[in-house]
C-alpha cells in the first residue's frame, strides 16, 4: 500500500454543490462498470452478479411512475432547519413492488444462495419487509437477515434515487455534516472526483442509498472535518481498475476512511461498483487501525461495528 500527501489544483468556475442522480442511465452504466470490473478479478462470479442486480434495478427504475414528495410545508421545514426532505423512515408503499421485481428479474440466473433469498423474499408478506428495511436503515443488524439485505437495498435505491431525482436542486442545502447526504440523510459510500467543465477536479460525496452527490473540499475528511491528518492511499494494480483510480482516504484524527474514485484515471469509474471490487484496499487501511466511516449496502453487514 502507497501512502501520498494530496495535491491539486481546484478549478476558477463555480460548480453546482449538489448533482441530482440521472435516473434514465445510473443503474444501466453501474452494471456496465460491474461488467468490466468482473473480467479477470478474483472476485468474478460476484461482481457480474451484482452487474445484474444493478441491470434490474435499472429494469425496475424505468417502471417506477412519478412518486409523491414531501409536501411544500414540509420541504420548507426541512429547509428552515437543516434537515434532508426525504425521511427515509417515510417509505412509499411501491418499494416492495420493486423488490419483488427485481427478485423474479434475476430469479433462476442467481446463485444457489442468492436465489435462496430471493425466494424467501418472493414469499415474505409486507409486515417483514418492512421490519427488514427498518434493520437495513437504522444500521442495528441481524445476522440472520443478512443474506436479505443487499436486495432490499436495491429497491430502496431504486425508490429514493427516483424520488432525490425529482427534487429541486436549486431549493437543497448541504447539511452541517460534511458526510450526511442533504436529500435523504444517508452517510455517503464514497467520493468520486469528477470530470466536466465547472466540476472539473471537485469531490463530490456519493450517497449510498440516494446516488445523489454533494461537493465537499478535497483533503478534509468526511468524517470529523479535519484538513490537517487526511492522506491518501492505494493498491498498486488493483484488479479491474488503471493505477490510481481507487484510493482510500484515511484521517489520523478520527481513524476513519473513506473510498475516493478518480474519473481522470478511468472515466467510467464508479463509487459503488469500484468500491466493491477493492476489498483488498479495505483489507489494508483496516489493518492499519482505520474504520470505514460509509456502507456500501449492496455488501450491507460488512461494516456494522
């Protein structure tokens, strides 16, 4: 594992501090990015599965009609206080109805005990589904619920990146916690540094339930806010990835990290696809003493100490 102090140089334009997630192609370029990832890496079999899994997402965003928003009272609400308009204990009833399609999507092409779960799912009544996205939610994990999860995470994905999509952009705020998502309030996966005309060299923060991305100031942690013990590190030749696009950014003060993707190393990295497919880099910086500070949910129950 290399360790580099960070250096850059930000761009003269002003950026967009929030980008909405654009639903028309999210989940079809994830499970392209699964794809690519899948060939040739240890871990194969399971990234071209969740390639599907993130295909069936896609499946089911482009069935999803228009979803009901808070409405203006409590947006402005939110907005007065600082709060995220989108409560993620206020499910729309229709994330069930995407959970079971996505499981009868993947059905007999899923893995012995994959598919074990989607059955379960398939046969499981709303009153368990729900008790299973509150666990999801709330971070206080079973065991015995675990091989569920990572689908009900997929509906809810599904469910809450169409419902940030249909928010204001120019009505959002960035919340006083640097890594909380200012849409629904979930801790980020990742960081992705983008490419574009204003955004060009930003870190923007990507939600992990949400997809929406938030501009935070490179060499500050996520965590605590500190500028002054953050560095970087990465795995020379990582499976699937160019050198240097996936490093993890550790901070001495709070001994947390946090994945960073560079999209001027590789355009079609992506956070959760290309954080899942560098364990290796998660197995070193947890060596070396540093916790995780962000789930990914689709590996939900990895990170739960």
């Amino acid at each position: 594992m290399q360790s580099q102090p960070i250096n850059f140089q930000p761009p003269t334009e002003e950026a967009a501090p929030i980008l909405l997630p654009v639903t028309a192609t999210l989940f079809a370029d994830r499970a392209d990015r699964f794809a690519v990832l899948a060939d040739g890496h240890s871990l194969g079999d399971w990234l071209a599965f969740l390639g599907q899994l993130s295909r069936a997402q896609h499946q089911a965003m482009k069935a999803l009609p228009v979803l009901a928003l808070p409405d203006a009272a409590t947006l402005d609400q939110a907005r007065t206080h600082g709060m995220p308009p989108l409560n993620m204990t206020v499910r729309p009833p229709v994330w069930r109805d995407v959970l079971r399609q996505i499981a009868r999507e993947l059905g007999n092409d899923a893995p012995d005990g994959a598919r074990k779960s989607l059955d379960a799912l398939l046969a499981a009544d709303d009153v368990w589904l729900e008790k299973l996205a509150d666990t999801l939610l709330s971070g206080e994990l079973e065991a015995g619920d675990a091989a569920e999860l990572p689908f009900v995470a997929a509906a809810l994905q599904v469910v809450f990146t169409q419902l940030a999509s249909q928010l204001d952009a120019s009505h959002l705020q960035k919340l006083d916690a640097h890594g909380v998502c200012p849409c629904c309030g979930s801790p980020a996966v990742a960081s992705i540094v983008r490419l574009g005309a204003t955004i060009n060299n930003l870190r923007y923060l990507h939600c992990s339930l949400c997809n929406t991305e938030w501009n935070v100031p490179r060499a500050t942690c996520t965590s605590c806010d500190t500028d002054k013990e953050v560095a970087l590190h990465e795995v020379e030749g990582s499976n699937g990835q160019k050198s240097g696009a996936v490093r993890a950014e550790t901070c001495d003060a709070c001994k947390s990290y946090l994945k960073i993707v560079y999209q001027e190393k590789d355009p079609r990295v992506d956070p959760v696809a290309d954080d899942l497919a560098t364990l290796a880099l998660d197995m070193l910086v947890d060596e070396a003493g540093y916790e995780r500070s962000g789930p990914n949910l689709l590996l939900i129950g990895a990170y739960s100490g």
